[in-house]
C-alpha cells in the first residue's frame, strides 16, 4: 500500500500540501521526475509535474539517476549537494528518479492557479474579556 505527501505548487508561488492514500497513489507509481499526470487524482483541474522527492528518511530524488533505488553517487553540484567548493566531489546517497513504494514525499508543479481554502471562523457566545477589571473600594 503505498502512502505519499504531494507538496503541490502553483504558479504564484502557493503551495498546499495533500496526502495520497492506497488507490490514489497507486496512479503515481512508476512515473518519473519531468512527467505529467492528471490533478483529478487531488481534486484540481489540469496537470501536474513532477519535480522532485524523497523518501522517509529524507534521501532526494535526482532526475538524473534511473530508476527507484538508492544509490551512492559521485556528485559535483546540483540535487543533493548544498555546499560545494569549485572542483569540490563528494559521495552522497541519492534516489533515482522514478517513484516507488519507498518514495514519501513528491513534489509537483500545477499549470493553473491553487484557490485558498478559507476555515469558517468559529464563532463564541462568551463576552470579549477586558484586559485587567479594576476593583471598587
């Protein structure tokens, strides 16, 4: 049974994040890094891209490493690899590109515009409290 965080991103910037449980997830497995699914699987109209991510213990995605396993991988610059001095190399454990049973979190770029969600205020019947009452002598 395969469980994923989708951290869906749109072209303003906003971002929601949606959690995708047994038969809806099953539709992510297998796609990679770069391509487009359908948004009805999250409730949004058009497609989304895939763009990146992790698993539970926060290994990234690399678009340039096939398939779905773990790999240590000789790298320079990019995914994986924050702090690097020119001509710097380091080993780092990187996941492929390809989403599996192990892939936690993925993140998605949505082609419209993310509406808000606004939470009804909850409305209470007691008073407004004032700050300090003063008492009469």
């Amino acid at each position: 049974m395969a469980n994923f965080k989708l951290i869906i991103s749109d072209k303003q910037g906003k971002s929601q994040t949606r959690e995708l449980k047994d038969n809806e997830a099953n539709a992510l497995l297998g796609l990679q890094i770069g391509q487009e699914t359908d948004a009805a699987i999250v409730g949004l109209g058009g497609k989304l891209k895939i763009t990146g991510g992790s698993d539970k213990s926060g290994v990234p995605m690399r678009a340039d490493i096939h398939g779905g396993s773990r790999k240590y991988v000789l790298l320079s610059k990019g995914v994986g690899l924050q702090d690097a001095i020119k001509g710097e190399r380091v080993r780092k454990l990187i996941r492929g590109n390809t989403i599996s049973e192990e892939t936690y979190q993925i993140n998605c770029k949505f082609d419209g515009i993310i509406s808000v969600e606004k939470t009804p205020e909850e409305k209470t019947d007691s008073p407004p409290k004032d700050k300090k009452q003063k008492k009469k002598e």
